[in-house]
C-alpha cells in the first residue's frame, strides 16, 4: 500500500497539471512548516478507489501506509537525510455523521462526525513511545503506547527477571495531547436530548479550537471498557485525524436553488418586513411591535471593526419581561423552530456550565476542564434563554461581558480562557413576584441590575390587564386559530421551515451598509432628542438618549435592511427602528414629568430622582449634628419639603439610602452619613 501512495502524492494533478501533494510537501519544507499533509479524500478516491475504501475500514494500516511514503518522498525527491515526522490527515469523508449516528459498527473504522465543542481538558504530555530501564542490569524496553488505552510496561526485565523497572524519562518519545467532547449540533437535538462523544487529539492538533466553536472531525473510533470491575460494557472514544473549524460559517442551514428563488421572490415584495413580523408565532393574536422587535433582533448580527480596530458588536439583544397568560412560552416555543443556528435553553439549567461557561473537574480524568454554557454553544448564532429572571449568581455576573463583547473569560484552577459567545440574545422572564402591579415603578418590578438592563436594545413588557376589544379579539383568534385550526382569511404569514431558510440566506449573504440620507437621519434624530428636553428650575434634565441607544439604533437599522435583503441600510429602515425604540421606552423609561430618561434603565433611576437622592444627602450632611444621634426625622422631611420632596418620597428615598450602605440610623428615626 505504501507504493499505492507514493504513486497518489507524486501523480494526482489538477487540471492545470499541479502537483499537489508534493508542492504541500514543499512547502512544509520551506514556506510554512507544519507537522501535517492534509489530503482531500475526494481526491485520494477518484485517484484510487482501493486504497479510499482501505482508509474507511482499515485505517491504522492505510494511515500508517501514507506516513511511510511521505517519508521516502522526502528521501528520495527532496533529499532529505533525516527523519522529519509528517502526519497524513485526511478529510472530506463522503458521509458526515451526526454524534447520535455513531454506533457499535464503526468501531475501528474510520469516520467522519460534526458538532460542537462542548468541553476542553489542558493539554497535558503523553509519552507514545515509553522507554523502560532494568535498574540491576540496565536493560532497555521500549512500549508504543495508546492516548486511549492504560500504560503499557513491562512486569519484569526481559534480561534479568527483575521487577526493579522505572521509565527512563529522558530516553522516552513524548508528544501533547488533549482530550475534549463533541456534543451534537442544536439542529439534531430538537426533541431529544444531547448526545456527545469524547475525543482525543495528539501533536499540532491541541489547542487548534475552543469550546462552543463547531467542528467537522475524521477519526478512528476507539472503544475502552468504561468500568474494570463491572459489566462489559465499552465507552466510545473517537482517535482524531484531522479538525476542521467551521464555526466562521454563519449559519448550517442547506438551501437549495428553487428555495433560494423563492426566498428572492419573497424579499421582492413592499411588504416583506410586515410579512415576516406577522409570521413571528403568527398562532398569538397582537402584539406586532414585540414581534417586530424579535424579528429584528433574528435578523440581527455582524460585528463592526474601527479602524483602530476598536470592535462594536452587531447583535441586537431583545428582552421580554411578562405577567403570566401572555403568550411567553408559545413565543419561545416558536422561535425553538425557527432558529437557523443557536440554542434554546432555560436560565436555570442543570448543567455546570449555565448560561455562560466554568471550569469543573472531569469525571474520567481528574483534570480541570472548560465546560461550555448556553452561550458559548451559540456563538456566531441566536440564544433563546426562558425563565432569564431564575439565572443563577455566577451567570448575572458573567452575562455582562457576553452580551456586550461577545466573550466569556473563566479563571479558575490556573486556568485563563476567553471564549467566544458572540451570539443575539432573545431573553423572556417573570416580574418580581410573578405579576406586575401598576402602582410601582417598572424598575423595582425586576429583578436584573441596571447595567445587565442597559445591554439590551429592545426591552418589552407584556401586562394583562382587561381591555374588552382586546380580550374579544384573542377569544375570536383563540377559537378560530388554536382551537379549529383554521386561521382568520387576513392572516397571511411565512411557513416556519421556510421562515427559518429565509432568515439563514440572510445571515449568510447580507451585510448592510448606512447610506448618506440614513446616517443624516439617525444624527439629526439623535441631536434633537437629545437637546429638546425641558430643563427643571434647579436645573436638571433628563437624558432621553445616550450613544447607547445611538449605536442600538443602528444594530436594529442594518437588521431591518437584512430583512429586504439588501445591502443598504435607507431612510426608511432608520423611522420605523426608531418609532420601535420609542414605543419600547416608553414603556419603562418615563420619569415622573412623562419625559423620556434613560438613565431609569442604564441607573436605575431617573435623574430626578437622583437629583433628589443628592438634595436629602445634602440636607443630613447639614443638619446631622444637631443632635448625638443625627437629624430627627420629622425635622429631614419639613427641610425636605422645602426643596420640592414630599414625604413620600423621603421615605422611598431613605429606604434605598440604608441599603446602599449611604446613611445608617444610630437609632430610630434618626440618621446620618456614613463617614
């Protein structure tokens, strides 16, 4: 078989008569040097349909075969005299595996599988060739090892019968090996759980990707006996030949001619961005702007590079916040269906990894090991996340970087990791105490701090309150939709197959650029709300828009324009964005005077109830000691009063004081400032 591949690396050709395997090898040798000739087996099949058969059923024979000939090609044509280690790796298998297809009957063959990398071990040294000394007569013995069996020694010297026997480090062949698991893709566990296999990479293959990035691997599957003293029963375990990275490709969705025409044939029309809002969960009755904004946040994606090379990302995150009976879980459910690439989860997962990602300890090795979250396995696509308000501790605090930078760090066990999670997050949760009260602020009602609030685009609140037309139309729709199955003659939506491939091409194909007319309207829009704000007589004004919303205005511009697929973001794609951002902060954004302020959302508060907060600071800092224990009181709200703050808000205001740690009470009634 050797010759068989030496007659493969020096004759196969191109059309244009390239060589290509020996020009590979040339350049190792003098361009770039790599300890690795990857061959395509498209070409090792149609050059020789014997040995591309050999290579699947008997692959450590045919392996073996390549590396040998690629030696003697170095002797031979490129005249070296030493031996300089080379591994063939083969890819493009003409079947790719799904990780729940790999069975019993592959063991020992070799096979081509693609998921996602879910968990990563540091890689450690393995010792392939062990050389083992006599300590009484200094006998040499050499084991080849296995990276997937238990070390091989031997039980006594070969020479003098001795058991005084160590490894000779020093004499030894050592080589890095990693060990990680590759779990199935979202797309083959809808409706069943995730199934994984564990692998092995040896040499110049660690470290060549992270956990959430998507890989196509070769290997020869390996099975070991998962426990010595139970049943036999063997664990699967892939031996990796060749890695190919493919998470860069945005999306995983096969679309093929005739769709494609009918996905051009739908962007054609004036109305595709209502069409396509109106087949977001088209089985809920209403609620066009939370689907508008969803649809936009899908469409979403594509970071933008500054010529300082300063990174703003292009995922729009939408959160949804909602009394019970509104509809959440069927939108959710819906967009499970329609998501060409990412994960629908819940925030309270069983897994170690939440949300983002963690370091815990493998159960087979011992090692330290980096375990992907939900957000790291959606990178480069679309997170879903119900119940975000049951997140655990250690996710609010890593959450933060994720959806503002598209990264995860994890430092714990010397480890350092940053991970990729840039991914467009759609997020649905529960008010405090399961339902809003219209009597309190929006803010108080939610149980995120303000600077996870602040790194969403879109933020809507679903309240069910009783509203006779409205509460007639959802019975009507009810009825006739859910119930019957026959949809309103009006209602006109997408399929969601269709839906899903619609918004795939689109991902894949499109990255909208501002026109001139659309950058001047988003300036002057930004400008003018900005400084039409009435001022207070003491002089504060709330902050209607900062360059957070600005820049959110454009994440939501480009999705609408990716929408019609096209490539120019216009004039039209900028007012109905901004007419959606509006409506939506309106919502949770307005002061007490009804003007728009974000700092409730980016603060907390607005800025006049931090304008206040610093007036009644003011006023104790002043009148503090006029007694042992502080200022009274009844004496903190008639000063009060005098400045414009009822007693009312004295209260409120006193109350989040004390748990900010701000002013503390010597006794009842009484307080002062902490020093």
């Amino acid at each position: 078989m050797t010759k068989e591949f030496l007659d493969f690396f020096r004759r196969y050709t191109t059309d244009k008569g390239e060589r290509v395997y020996i020009e590979k090898l040339a350049d190792i040798l003098t361009v770039r040097f790599t300890k690795s000739l990857e061959v395509d087996y498209a070409h090792l099949a149609a050059f020789s349909p014997k040995i591309a058969t050999s290579l699947l059923h008997n692959p450590d024979e045919t392996i073996f075969a390549a590396e040998r000939a690629v030696q003697v090609i170095l002797q031979e044509d490129f005249f070296r005299k030493d031996s300089l280690p080379i591994h063939v790796r083969f890819y493009n298998l003409p079947r790719t595996l799904t990780v729940r297809e790999v069975g019993s009957w592959h063991i020992s063959k070799f096979i081509q599988i693609e998921g996602i990398v879910s968990r990563q071990l540091e890689h450690k040294p393995f010792v392939s060739r062990a050389v083992y000394v006599c300590k009484d007569c200094g006998q040499e013995m050499v084991r080849l090892q296995k990276p997937y069996a238990a070390l091989v020694k031997p039980d006594k010297c070969e020479a003098c019968g001795s058991r005084n026997i160590e490894l000779d480090v020093d004499k030894s062949t050592f080589t890095d090996v990693q060990y990680f698991r590759v779990q199935d893709l979202p797309d083959a566990m809808v409706g069943a759980s995730a199934r994984f296999i564990d692998a092995i990479v040896l040499d110049d293959l660690v470290d060549a990707f992270l956990p959430g990035d998507r890989v196509k691997v070769t290997g020869i599957l390996r099975v070991i006996l998962e426990h010595k003293s139970g049943p036999p029963i063997f664990k699967k375990i892939l031996e990796v030949n060749h890695v190919d990275v493919v998470t860069k490709r945005i999306v995983d969705v096969e679309i093929s001619k005739s769709e494609e025409e009918e996905i051009k044939k739908l962007a054609r029309r004036e109305d595709i961005v209502d069409l396509i809002v109106r087949s977001i969960a088209p089985s809920i009755h209403g609620y066009y702007e939370i689907k508008k904004g969803i649809a936009l946040a899908l469409f979403s994606g594509g970071d933008w590079i500054a010529p300082d090379g300063t990174v703003t990302r292009g995922h729009s995150h939408v959160l949804i916040i909602g009394d019970p009976g509104t509809a959440k879980s069927t939108i959710s459910r819906f967009l499970r269906q329609i998501i060409p690439r990412g994960i629908w989860t819940t925030a309270k997962t069983s897994s170690a990894a939440g949300l983002t990602a963690s370091a815990v300890k493998d159960e087979v090795t011992g090692s330290w090991v980096i375990e992907a979250g939900a957000l790291v396995l959606s990178n480069g696509g679309i997170c879903v996340i119900d119940e975000f308000d049951k997140m655990d501790d250690k996710d609010r605090v890593a959450i933060h970087e994720a959806l503002e930078h598209g990264t995860i760090s994890v430092s714990k066990a010397g480890m350092n990791v940053t991970l990729p999670a840039k991914a467009t997050v759609i997020a649905i949760g529960n008010p405090k105490g399961g339902r809003f009260n219209p009597m309190k602020k929006f803010h108080e009602q939610i149980d995120f701090p303000p600077t996870l609030l602040s790194r969403f685009d879109l933020i809507f609140v679903l309240v069910d309150e009783p509203d006779v037309v409205r509460d007639d139309a959802i019975a009507n729709h009810v009825l006739r939709y859910k119930l019957t199955g026959k949809k309103a003659s009006e209602i006109e939506f997408i399929p969601p197959d269709l839906l899903r491939k619609y918004l795939a091409y689109a991902r894949q194909n499109y990255e909208p650029e501002l026109s001139d007319g659309a950058a001047e309207l988003l300036k002057n829009y930004y400008v003018r709300v900005r400084n039409q704000v009435f001022i207070s007589d003491d002089g504060t004004r709330p902050i209607p828009i900062t360059a957070r919303q600005l820049e959110g205005l454009v994440r939501l511009a480009k999705a609408r324009a990716r929408m019609r697929l096209s490539d120019v973001i216009t004039r039209e794609d900028v007012e109905d964005v901004i007419k959606l951002m509006e409506w939506s902060l309106r919502k949770i954004a307005l002061d007490e005077a009804g003007n728009l302020d974000v700092s409730i959302i980016e603060v907390g508060k607005s800025v006049e109830e931090m304008t206040k907060e610093e007036k009644l600071l003011s006023i104790i800092k002043r009148l503090q000691d006029m007694t042992e224990w502080g200022v009274p009181k009844d004496e903190l709200i008639r000063e009060a009063f005098r400045v414009g703050i009822v007693r009312g808000e004295v209260e409120e205001i006193l109350k989040d004081l004390k748990i900010n740690g701000r002013i503390y009470e010597p006794r009842d009634d009484y307080y002062k400032l902490f020093a």
